[in-house]
C-alpha cells in the first residue's frame, strides 16, 4: 500500500488521485469498514427506539417538536448520550481509516469505542478548532450595537457569512491533516505540524474538502428533492430515509479521512518528520 509513487513527498497534490488511492486503500477492506458503519447505523436505531419511547411518536425523533414536558428532560439526555457515542465513532472512524492507510492496520468493531491518548489528542485539537470557530461570533455579538447599520441589509448579512463560510473551507484544507498526525504519534503541536505539512498546498488540500462538502451537499440535496417530487409523508419511508442518509453521510466521511491519510503520506514521505512507519 505505501508505494514507492504514492509515498513519495509530492510538490503539488493531485486531488484527484488522491481521492482515488483513498478508495483503493478501502477496497481491501471494504467488509469491515461497512460492518463499522453498521454498527454505527444501529447504534442510530437504538437511539431512535429509545426517544420514541420517550417521546411516544417517531416523528419527535425525526423532527424534535411536540414533546411533552414530563419527558423533555429525558429524552433531552438520550439525544445528547447518542451525539456523544457519535462523537465517539466519528473520532474513532477517523483514526481508524488513517491507521489502515498509513499503517496498513485494518479497522475492527472495537476500534470504534476505544479510547485512549489518540483520541484525547485529536478531541482536544477539535475543541481548539471549534473554540476559534466560534470567536468570530462572540466577538460580532458584542460588536452588533457598533456595527448595526452595516449589518442592516441582508447582503452585508450574506457577505459576511460567506468571508466566514470560505475561510473555514480554506482552514479545513490544511486541518484535514490532523487526524494523520494524531495516528502517527507526531510530536509537537498538531496544529503547528499541519500547517507546516500543508505548506505549499494549502489551495489542493481546499480542493478536498470541497469535493468532501460537495459529495455531501449533493446527496442531502438529492434526498430533499426526492421528498419534494414524491411528496413523501408515510412515517415509515421517512424514518428509512433518515437512516440511509445516516449511513451514506458516514462513508462519505470515512473516503475523507482516508483521502487526508493519502494526502498526508504523499506530503511527508518515508523518512520525512511525522513518518508512520514504525510508529506503534
């Protein structure tokens, strides 16, 4: 799998390629990642059973309205139980795929809740990220009353958010990165070692995390327009939808991070700081 062509330190990152070797290092592999997606899938389910027994209608579950009272509290608690084993497999899904990659170690069922240093790192890498995220917020709310006037109009509105939206797109090229370097035990700052791996294609990593967005975008458009033109209304066919955009959003995360993975290796190369091989 780490090819003498695919290993090589790249000066500019074929995104396409990329993408490519993505999935053929998932081809070998292919009936455990689907068995972990799965078992991520009916860990969705259990939930799902759970809050409508809470709630007493599916519905509830699917949309989060008309919830009595009396079980608010604890259906509240189910749904925040289920985002945090979520977490933890989206986290898990991530490592696990840049292990196979740059290490060749094939992903289990149990790899999805474990935890350890890896994933402690690469939480608190995420809370930093998530933390800078949200400053422009924090900042703009104390700041409306000054900048009221100019925020008047929707297009400022739109402008704004779009310099915002594009900055994030751009970050998300090089943080990509964060994953590999986590899983290859690198030491340092991850932060710092992303961004100093990215030097030079910042711009091609973009491109990934764009065609990430765009995949994703354009399988959630494809469902709502399904709904739209058959006017779906019967509960069952909802829920099914639910679930199967679940589990197609999740592989489309899981050829993400084996891209990044190969992005990664191409950008660092054997021998090169932050070299997998031999790491434990």
């Amino acid at each position: 799998m780490n090819s003498d062509a695919s290993s090589a330190p790249a000066s500019k990152l074929p995104v396409l390629r990329t993408i490519e070797e993505g999935l053929a290092a998932l081809r070998p592999v292919w009936r455990r990642v689907a068995s972990q997606l799965f078992l991520f899938l009916l860990v969705e389910i259990v939930a799902g059973i759970l809050a409508v027994a809470i709630s007493g209608n599916a519905e509830h579950f699917l949309l989060g309205r008309d919830r009595s009272e009396s079980s608010s509290f604890t259906y509240a608690l189910i749904l925040i139980a289920n985002g945090l084993v979520a977490l933890v497999i989206y986290i898990n899904l991530s490592l696990g795929t840049t292990r196979l990659v740059l290490a060749e170690e094939p992903p289990t069922l149990a790899g999805l809740f474990r935890w350890d240093r890896r994933q402690w790192r690469l939480l608190g890498n995420l809370l930093l990220v998530g933390l800078a995220a949200a400053m422009p917020a924090v900042v703009g709310a104390f700041m409306t009353p000054s900048l009221g006037p100019l925020l008047a109009t929707p297009l400022a509105v739109v402008a704004v958010q779009a310099i915002y939206g594009l900055c994030w797109v751009w970050a998300a090229g090089w943080l990509q990165l964060l994953p590999s370097i986590v899983a290859s035990d690198g030491k340092g700052s991850a932060l710092d070692l992303a961004w100093k791996v990215s030097a030079g294609n910042r711009l091609r990593l973009m491109g990934l995390a764009i065609c990430a967005f765009a995949a994703h975008l354009l399988l959630t458009g494809t469902g709502m327009l399904a709904s739209s033109v058959l006017a779906v209304e019967l509960l069952p066919i909802r829920i099914a939808g639910h679930l199967l955009g679940t589990l197609a959003g999740s592989a489309i995360y899981v050829v993400f991070a084996a891209s990044a993975a190969v992005a990664y290796r191409r950008l660092t190369g054997p021998g090169a700081p932050g070299d997998i091989l031999g790491a434990p």
